[in-house]
C-alpha cells in the first residue's frame, strides 16, 4: 500500500502514521464549509473583481485565486481523488464565469494540478512558507503548460507558452500563496 | 477486484474527469469550418470502426453466400450431372432413332421407287453367333417368307433366305462360302457368278482372261439365279488379277453386311421385271435397248444395253442347300 492510498484510506484519524522510519505527514480536516466557501469567494473574486474593480488593470490579470486555492487544499486534505475532483469544479466554474474560456480549458489544468498537489501533499511536508511559494510557482507554470497544451493541442490555437506576464504572474502567485495559505490555515479544525 | 478499484480509484476518476473535460470542449469548440470537434471526432473514430464493420459483415456475408453458393452449385452440379446423364441417354435413344428413321426413310425410298417389287421389311434381330455368315429377320413363314428369297438393302443385296420358321428365318449372307449370285460386270456387261469366301469379300468368278476389269468397278446382279432380280447392286472389285482360265477378281459387297439392321425381302421368286432410276428414260427411247436374247435370263432386260457381252455365257449360281 502507498503512501497516498494510507493517506486516502485513514482519512478518519487526524495524523497519519505512515511508518517507524518515514516522517508524519497530517490529514487536515477543515470546518464545514470552509472548502466550498474559499472555492466560491475565490471564483467570485477572479470573475468580478478583475471586471469591475480593477477595470483594464494589469493586476487582475496577473492574479490566479482559484489556482491557488485548488493547491491549497489539495496540498493539506492529501486526496488526490478530492483534489482533482475540486480542482475540476474549481476549473470549470472558473471557464464558465470569466467567460473567456470554453468550459474545460481551466478545467483540465485545475484537475492535474489537485491531483499532483494531493500526491505531493501526501509525501511531503508542505507547511513551510518557503515550500509552499515554490509549490505555487511550480504549479502555476505547469497549470500555464497543460493550458496551453490542451488550447495547442486540442483546439489547435496559439498560446505562448512562456512571456513576462506568465512569468510575473507565476511569481505574484508564489507570494501570494504565502499570506493566502496561511489565511486558509485558520480555516482548519482544531486538531486537538 | 475491488482492492484493486479502490486502490485504483484516484488514476480511474482522474482520467474520468480528464476524458468527460475534453469531450465537453469538443462539444463546444467549432473548428473553421464550422463543424464541431466532438462531430469531427466522432466521424474519426467511427469511420474506420464503420469501415472495419463493414468489411467484417462483408467478409462474413460474402464468405456465407460464397458457402451457401458453393454448396447450391454442387446441388446444381450434381442434379446437372444426372440432367447430362439422362439426356446423354435420350441423345442416344434419339440419335438411334434418328439413324433407324434414315435407313427406314432409305427403305421407303427404295420401296417406293419399286412399287410392283413386292418387298417385304424385315428387322435384323439377330446374327451367327459363329462365323457371323447368316442373320436372322422378324419375319417369316406367317409374312409368306419362303425358302431361297432374296434378301437385299438399298445399298445392295444381303442374301437369301435358309430356313423359314414361324415368325422368323434365318438369312445366308452373300459373303458366306455357300452364299453367291449371278454377278454382271457393270462396265462390260461380262456376265460371271459372284461366291462367298467366308470373309468379307467375294469371289467373281467365270470371267475370262481377256475381259478389262477396273478395280472399282460395279458389279449388278445378273438375274441368272433366279432370285434376284438383274441390275441390283452386288458390289465392287476390290482386286483382280490374271488367274490360269479365269480371272481372279474379288469383290467387296455393295451392302454393309455387317452393319445390317432392316432388310427388305424380295417376296416373289418370278421374274419380275426390276425398274431402275432409268427406266423411264429407257422407256422414252425404247430403240436404244434391246430385248433380251437368252431364253434362260430374267425378264428384266428392258435396260440391258445391246451389247455383245449380253450374249456371254450364263454362269450359273450355286444353289444353296438349306
């Protein structure tokens, strides 16, 4: 059994003992609602608040709330089953209300990345600040790549791959993600 | 099984989860030219699946008609094969009747251009089953067949007649050793007596050294024996050569003794006069013919030419005994 299906399997107890010689990696569990809640003020945000309130600023466009998120939670609950699913819901409220997208573009993105990040949460420790910035850039630019991926590939349209707006913006999520991550700890069930 | 699914469960839902994403933006993307890529798609992937199909129900059908159709070809084959067989036999039947309605048609022919003749038809039912020299005919004392008629073809004489039983006799061929007939050469009108050799040819004999005689050349009867009438076909030589009195001549029968199948017998042993294609020519200028001079020689000599071989000896016929 792996370390992700003992993950996935013992989602009852609150701390994980994986093994003697392999370090403890908690499950968290989150208040109710709270999932739901920051996924759907996070898509709120994204959607309005780039179109309303930050009319043809550069910032709304450099802000990716639900990415991170979907790599919030899919880094703390460490179930890849709930993560790509969350990351799907996430994804395709995300193409359906900015409008921009066909729905699934984001969709599929969103999807990997909470199943990586679910993976990834169940084998390392991603509660210092530092590991998570480097998560969100490295995630931000693997959600970029299966977008583009999926537009290029799939619909046969052109997206950069890389520019200094990609590069920015993955650099605006990865600080971001410090101050937003530690906003959704307080989030969690008091574990004891 | 269901370890296996569980621990499974998160590749299974994230291919789920992929596959029905990008079904759903196939089902929204148009592409240029305005067919969506969930048609497109679809039209891919069913294409070669409809092509496999097809060929597969192709290949099946034509593999089961090409059975059922090999199997009603050897029906049909077989059933041909039997149709092949009993027309085969009714072509020979047909065949066989058509070859005894020419010889009939022949003897028709022949009875018809003699109607004072009195001829009987008779059947070939039967041969020697020795020498093969005498045939049997399906008529006989009832039909008033007599001892010693002549039995003749169109083509020319068989024979005569042996023993009469009933309803059948018993015909001696002219090829047998005790068969013969007046005989006449054709050409020089050299009277001689024709004999079986007990093969299948006959001996001329009485005809002197110093008489032309052509191989090839028709020999008639003479009408010196008294049963057949003169001028009938008897046969042609075959060879002749100087002999120490008499030339040696053979002669190969004018009828086909050994494919005799009806016969017609000659009913009256009288002197009937026998009527050649030419008699009425003959009798249109009576002044070319003569009449006969020998007392001894059949009536029929109104065709005789007047020729000095018509005043030849008579040779007689040997008289067969029964």
């Amino acid at each position: 059994m792996n370390p992700s299906e003992i993950a996935e399997n013992a989602s009852a107890p609150p701390i994980l003992i994986r093994g003697v010689s392999e370090p403890r990696l908690e499950v968290h569990k989150f208040r109710t609602g709270a999932v739901v809640g920051a996924s759907f003020l996070a898509l709120v945000l994204q959607a309005f608040v780039p179109a309303h309130v930050w009319k043809g600023n550069i910032v709304g466009d450099l802000i990716e709330l639900p990415l991170l998120v979907t790599l919030y939670f899919g880094l703390s609950r460490r179930n890849p089953s709930r993560g790509l699913l969350l990351g799907m819901v996430i994804g395709m409220a995300q193409d359906g209300l900015t409008g921009a997208n066909l729905i699934g573009l984001f969709g599929i993105a969103k999807t990997i990345v909470g199943y990586l990040a679910s993976t990834i949460g169940a084998r390392l420790d991603v509660e210092h600040p530092v590991s998570r910035m480097v998560l969100a850039f490295a995630f931000f630019h693997l959600h970029n790549l299966v977008y583009v991926f999926t537009r290029r590939w799939l619909l046969a349209q052109a997206a950069p791959l890389m520019t200094v707006r990609i590069l920015v913006a993955s650099l605006v999520a990865a600080l971001l993600a410090w101050p937003l991550f530690a906003l959704l700890d307080k989030l969690r069930k008091d574990e004891n | 099984m269901f370890e296996i699914a569980t621990r499974r469960r998160p590749y299974v839902l994230l291919a789920v989860t992929l596959v029905f994403q990008i079904l759903l933006l196939a089902v929204q993307f148009k592409r240029p030219d305005g067919a969506r890529l969930i048609r497109v798609w679809a039209v891919e992937l069913l294409t070669p699946a409809e092509r496999a199909g097809s060929w597969a129900l192709d290949s099946v059908s034509g593999a089961w008609s090409g059975y059922i159709g090999l199997f009603r070809a050897n029906r049909e084959n077989q059933r041909l094969r039997a149709q092949l067989g009993e027309l085969s036999l009714q072509n020979s039947g047909l065949e066989s009747r058509a070859a005894e309605a020419q010889r009939l048609a022949a003897l028709l022919d022949f009875r018809s251009a003699h109607p004072d003749a009195p001829l009987l038809a008779a059947r070939v039912i039967g041969g020697d089953a020795g020498a093969g020299r005498a045939i049997y005919l399906d008529r006989g004392e009832r039909d008033g067949v007599q001892q010693n008629m002549g039995v003749i073809t169109p083509q020319g004489v068989v024979g005569k007649v042996l023993e009469v039983y009933s309803t059948t006799s018993q015909v001696l061929l002219l090829t047998d050793k005790n068969g013969g007939a007046g005989a006449l050469l054709a050409n020089s009108r050299t009277q001689g007596a024709a004999k079986g050799s007990g093969g299948p040819l006959l001996d001329l004999e009485y005809v002197s050294n110093d008489q032309d005689v052509a191989v090839g050349e028709l020999v008639l009867t003479s009408g010196m024996d008294r049963i057949f009438p003169k001028d009938l076909p008897l046969g042609v030589v075959a060879d002749a050569r100087p002999g120490n009195t008499f030339k040696q001549i053979q002669l190969r029968p004018a009828a086909r003794l050994d494919r005799l199948e009806e016969v017609l017998i000659l009913l009256s042993r009288r002197q009937w006069e026998w009527e050649q294609p030419s008699a009425a020519a003959a009798e249109a200028n009576p002044a070319t013919h003569a009449p006969s001079r020998d007392a001894g020689a059949p009536s029929a000599t109104r065709n005789e030419p007047a020729t000095a071989h018509s005043a030849a000896p008579v040779v007689p016929v040997k008289k067969d005994k029964p």
